[in-house]
C-alpha cells in the first residue's frame, strides 16, 4: 500500500483549475447580460429624475403607468431567459466531464494507493466502470432538471430585484443613480447562486462517478479496496464541520454528502501486498490525522476565526467537541448533507 494523497492533491488543483474556467465564462455572460439591462434601468432613471424636476409625482404608481415598468421587465426577462439557458448547458456540459474526470481519478488513485506491484505480482486490474448518467446529467440533487431550476430561481430572483429596489427607491425619495447603483448590486445574488450551482452540482457528478468506481472495486466485490477516508483541506478557511470530518472511515460506496462548495474528498484505502498474497513487501500505510487532534494543535487566533467567538467560548472551556456541530440535513433541492450546528442549537 502506498499513500495516494499527493495524487489525490494533484487532482483536486486541476479540478479546482476547471471550475474556476467556468466561473468565468459564467460571471461573463451574465456581466453581458446586465450590462444590456442597465441600460434601459439608466433610461428609466433619467426619466424619474427628468419628471421630477418637471414637478411630476413620482410614486410607484407613476412607474407602472405608460409601459414604464412593464418595458424594462420583458427585457430583464428576456436576458435572464437568454443567460439561464446558457448556465444550464453550460452546467450539464461540465457534469458530463466531471464523470468522466471522477472515474478516471478514482481509478488512479486505487493505482496510486496500491503502489508498484512486488515480482511476480503482476497488475492489478481496476474496474473502471461506464457510469450511467441518466440521473446525475442536467439534473439537481433532488432529480429537478436544472434548466427549470435556473429558469424558475435565477429569473425571478433577478426581476424580483430590480422591481423592488424601483419601487423602494421611489417610495423614499432615493436619487435615481442611487437607485440604479443598488438595484445593480442587488441583481449579484442571481449570479452568486448560478456559481454555487455549477460548483455544487459539478462536484456532485465527480463524487457519485468516483463513488461507483470506488464501489465496484470494493474487497466485497472481489478488489482491491477496503474503504475510503474523508480529507478535507485543513487550513483557516475550512469550515468546522469538514475539520471534524476529516479522517472518518467509511465503507467504498459511501457518498460524500456535505454543504455547497465543500472542498473535502475520499482517499481510497487498499488492501496490504500481505493481504493480497504478498508479504514481506515494505507498505506505506495511510494515516489521515483525525481533523479535531489538527484543530486543537491551531493557534487561538486560527481557533477563533473557524469557530466564531460564541463557539470558540464553549470550545475553550471544554463544553464543546467539534463533532458536536456536525448536522446531517438532506435539502429537497442539494439532497444528504451536513451543517453546522448554531450557537443557538448548542446552548438551549
């Protein structure tokens, strides 16, 4: 057995390399998008600022009067249907590649775990099976195609907006600059949950491709593997949940189920050249270090900053183990997962 860690932290780079790529193309389309809406919104503000200098009331009713309104959300409409249907294949595209990428990492990391094979071993075989895509592709957790989710959620959430920062901004008096200013600020959200989806559901299709191939060649199944570990990232940004994680053992076919953008993975565990017919072959075994015997070497700066001051409280006086803010959940929409646990959960 060998340790496949520094392979698995080579793969995660470029994973993490591709997401970025298409955070960009993302955030790009929808900049081109509001752009052409800010337009029209900078229209509609000089014409309040031009009625009220005119003496004009200016109250939501005025912006519904005369197509004021009702223009500029056929074209809000009309760019958000244009840059959903783009986040959408965009989204599916790179599922379909994640699979690919999740079969074949998963394999190389089975490899990578066994180490060269001894004389006369000969090579192992990995299963490197066709994953079926059917479910994972163009799909959310909770099996909604991801065209509807993007079209029901970011459309309306984008319109929502901008109509109610209109509609605020004229109720409160509010330069129209300010109001434009704001609305543009508010239309980010949008555009924040289309990445955490394509980030989210990208991972999801890596994870359940490398979750089959890690299956079928379970030590059950007749292979080579014995189990995997979960590895998160250990560094100040990582949550305390994926801390108290790291260095669980779980069976070959366990599903990574966590929050959106988790950064952890499984590191598959092989069995020994002795288990395989093979003594007397020098073995590097895997040893992940249990996340909460990593978080108590930390500084109380690191400690307090992962925590939050009410937790790091309870943490340092003892009432507090990090697994306790473990909370498993399953989201109608991101299925299985886990949280973390409120300071307010804690203390009733």
């Amino acid at each position: 057995m060998a340790d496949p860690r520094p392979l698995s932290k080579a793969q995660r780079a470029a994973a993490r390399a591709r997401n970025k790529a298409t955070q960009r193309a993302l955030a790009a389309e929808y900049g081109q998008a509001w752009a052409r809406i800010r337009k029209n919104l900078d229209a509609l503000a000089a014409r309040i600022e031009k009625a009220r200098a005119a003496g004009e009331t200016v109250n939501p009713a005025w912006l519904y009067q005369q197509d004021r309104l009702q223009g500029l959300e056929r074209q809000v409409y009309a760019e958000i249907t244009q840059f959903t249907d783009f986040a959408s294949r965009r989204i599916t595209a790179e599922q379909l590649a994640a699979i690919e990428h999740g079969r074949g990492d998963a394999a190389d990391l089975i490899r990578a775990s066994l180490g060269s094979p001894p004389p006369g071993a000969g090579a192992f075989q990995v299963i490197l099976l066709v994953v079926a895509t059917e479910s994972i592709v163009g799909r959310m957790g909770d099996g909604t195609p991801i065209a509807r989710y993007m079209a029901e959620s970011i459309g309306s959430t984008t319109w929502d907006a901008v109509r109610s920062t209109l509609v605020q901004g004229v109720i409160e008096g509010w330069n129209p600059r300010k109001t434009a200013r704001i609305a543009t600020e508010r239309s980010g959200l949008p555009l924040a949950r289309t990445l955490v989806t394509a980030r989210t559901e990208t991972i999801k299709a890596y994870r359940e491709a490398s979750r089959q191939t890690y299956a079928a060649n379970s030590v059950k199944k007749g292979g080579v593997l014995k189990g995997v570990f979960w590895e998160a990232t250990l560094d100040r940004r990582t949550c305390p949940i994926c801390i108290a994680s790291n260095g669980e053992f779980h069976e070959p076919d366990y599903s990574l189920a966590s929050h959106p953008s988790c950064r952890c993975t499984l590191v598959p565990v092989t069995s020994t050249w002795e288990e395989l017919g093979f003594p007397d072959v020098p073995e590097t075994r895997v040893v992940v270090e249990d996340g909460s015997a990593w978080f108590a070497r930390q500084s109380t700066d690191i400690q307090r900053e992962v925590l939050g001051p009410g937790k790091f409280d309870l943490y340092s006086a003892g009432d507090l183990d990090l697994r306790d803010l473990i909370q498993h959940t399953r989201s109608p929409i991101w299925g299985p997962g886990r949280r973390e646990r409120s300071l307010a959960d804690l203390t009733k």
